[in-house]
C-alpha cells in the first residue's frame, strides 16, 4: 500500500481558508468541512493577521490521526445537522437514522463497537435498525424538509436521482416519484447543464504530446492517471482563470489554481499543489489538452522534474479530455451561471468552496457509486488496509 504522505498545503490553499474564517464562519466549522485540524487553521489566521502566512509542508500526521480527525469531524458535521425531525420515541430519536445508517456504511472499516462509541448510541440499537425491526417511514413534511436541507446544502445542483441516492446515503428511502412530486410542489429543481464550449488554444508550434491516455478513463489504483485543463470565469473586474488536475481513480481534484492571467504558471501552480498533497511515484500519466501552456517549456520541464508522462488530446478533440471537461461543465452550473461576481476574489471564494468543501467531500459521483471522491478513496484504502492485514 503507497505510504501516506506529509499533509503540504500552499498559500493559495491558506489564503481561502482563512477568508472563510475572516467572512464570518467560525474556526471550529472551516476546519470541519475542510477536514483539517482546528489548530491548523487557528494558526493559519495567526500568522496571516501579522503578514507571515506562507506555503510550507504541514504537520507530519500518522494514517491513525488522520482518520481519528476525520471521524471526528464527520460525527460533530451529524450532530450539528440532526435534520430528522425528533420523535419522542423509537430510533429516530436525535437523528439516530441517520447515524446509524453512517455506522452501516462505515463499520467494515473502524468496527462497530468503535463508532457507536464515537456517536454516543448502542450496538443494540444499531442491530435493532439493521433489522429494520423499529424503522419508520418519513411524512411528506418531514422527507419536505429534508429535501429543502439537501437542496440548499448542494447549492441547488441536486435533481431528484441525486436526491433519492442523498437519502440513502442517510439510512432513509423514497421513491424517485415521491421525491420527484415534493420537489417540484416546493419549487425545488436542480440547476441544468449547458452545451461545454471548448476554448483551448492550440495554435502554436511547440511540440505536443501523443495522445497516451487513448480515453481509459478508469485507472485501477489512485495516483495512476491524472487529467488537467483550465477554464474562463468571467467577473466584472474581468477573466478569472481556474486550472485543476483531477485523478481519474477516484475524480477528486488534487491540485487547483486561479489567476487573472493564463499563463504557464498557472498550470504549473495547480500541478505543484496536486503533487504536494499526493506524492505520486515516479511513472504517473498526467494527460492535457495540447494548449500552450501544457506545451510549454516551463511545464514540461516540472513535468519532467516529477518524473511523470506526459499525454495530449488530439487536436479539436474534447472528449479524449472528457472528464475534467465535464467536471467544468458541472462546476459552472451548479455555481457559476445565472450569478453576478463583482470581483475575481468572490470568483475565487465560489470556486474554492466548490472544490474544497462541497465536490471534493461531498457532492454524489455517479461514476463512483454516488460516493463522494473524498469517501470513495477512504472505502479503497480502508479495503487495502485489510488485505494487507489478512496477507
């Protein structure tokens, strides 16, 4: 199993969360819904109100800490949502439904008796759920108010398919026609896609890549193949440019940046902070489009420096890039279209945001299962954990 890396987060990373914390959110809830240590963005908006916020590896943390960190903020994330109505009776009591459908899907990884203890209910109580001997079905009130939940909490990108697999993601169930006749009684519509404009520049002469990836899409193992393209976010203060690196195991975007130019340091940026948090071995696929700045010097020679190869889309081609296309595509509806950015730094807010707290650790991929790219690797490494275990 690939040894987990140092936790390393650059400046542009820093920078965002603490303009969370600087908006108004409490420290405590940044670090949760970014899966971070309260201490470290503590220290982050410390050492950014006396100017001596920089990028720098972060603290050396063992697979345990980690996970015992990431428990925690999943279990605090439960009780502070309790979007079940309370019943004076019954396993709906304080939300336990919804915890208990979170022990199902976890136990095989962390043990039951672990994360009972961890969310304050009984095995017993677990076991009688999983039985389905005390479950109760929701009214529609109730499945109403959830839905509104899961709605704002998605940002409006949620259609009824994504809502009925949410539901089940919490222990609970309805029918895509049910789902489908609250939605629309309460004017709950998840937001449409629009036709993806391709806005690659190819014509240059600096030499291309052979198109290596062929559209194998589904790599076998994270840190295998990963995917970059950049894209346009117009603002009123003018273009903002957005370049990320995706890993196709698992979609989760690993590396990201924005600036207001579109340059070869911009591609290099999001690549830098893909590597920082992965560590890939030597031999990794990263696959592009053929614009400049991929073609660049400056790009292939980092590309080079980390050991990876490098592979290009055929020219007018979108779909040998089809996945981070796709990902932009989904970005600029469920966030971009039909709002108004005054400033490239609201641009930035929206998109990290996106990237860091919603996509990344919580939006449903249909290619994973309807698993979010955060909780996908976790279910992959636990099951890895416990081969190697068993060998």
């Amino acid at each position: 199993m690939q040894k987990i890396p140092k936790r390393v987060y650059t400046l542009e990373f820093k920078e965002q969360a603490v303009k969370r914390v600087q908006s108004g959110r409490s420290i405590a809830s940044v670090a949760r819904e970014m899966g971070l240590v309260e201490q470290t963005v503590r220290n982050w908006v410390r050492r950014s109100e006396a100017g001596k916020l920089e990028s720098s590896a972060g603290k050396a943390v063992t697979p345990e800490e980690m996970e015992l960190s990431r428990l925690r903020a999943e279990v605090a994330e439960l009780r502070e949502e309790n979007t079940i109505p309370a019943k004076s009776d019954g396993v709906l009591r304080e939300g336990c439904a919804v915890k208990y459908a979170w022990i199902d899907a976890h136990r095989g990884a962390h043990g039951l008796r672990r994360l009972c203890a961890l969310l304050g209910v009984s095995a017993s109580g677990y076991r009688a759920w999983q039985r389905g001997g005390q479950r109760q079905g929701l009214s529609d009130a109730q499945l109403t108010l959830l839905l509104q939940t899961l709605h704002a909490e998605s940002g409006g990108a949620y259609g009824s398919p994504r809502m009925v697999r949410a539901l089940r993601a919490r222990g609970l169930s309805a029918s895509k026609a049910r789902v489908e006749r609250l939605m629309r009684a309460h004017g709950l519509c998840g937001r449409h896609r629009r036709r993806y404009r391709v806005t690659t520049d190819s014509s240059h002469r600096l030499p291309v890549a052979e198109n290596l990836l062929a559209r194998d899409f589904r790599p076998s193992a994270p840190n295998q193949v990963w995917s970059a393209d950049i894209t346009y976010l117009w603002t009123d203060e003018g273009w903002l440019y957005l370049a990320v690196v995706l890993d196709l195991f698992n979609r989760e975007v690993v590396g990201w940046s924005m600036r207001a130019r579109m340059d070869a340091e911009l591609v290099i940026s999001a690549l830098d902070m893909a590597h920082a948090r992965r560590r890939p071995p030597p031999g990794l696929l990263h696959h592009s489009d053929r614009g400049s700045q991929y073609a660049s010097h400056a790009f292939q020679q980092r590309l080079r420096r980390y050991a990876m190869r490098c592979s290009m889309s055929r020219r007018g081609n979108c779909w040998d890039n089809a996945p981070t296309e796709s990902w932009f595509n989904s970005f600029k509806h469920e966030r971009v279209f039909g709002e108004r950015f005054p400033t490239r730094e609201a641009m930035r807010a929206t998109a990290f945001e996106y990237i860091e707290v919603f996509y990344n650790r919580k939006r449903l991929h249909s290619t994973l299962g309807y698993r979010s790219p955060v909780e996908f690797m976790q279910q992959w490494e636990a099951r890895q954990r416990r081969d190697q275990t068993v060998a």
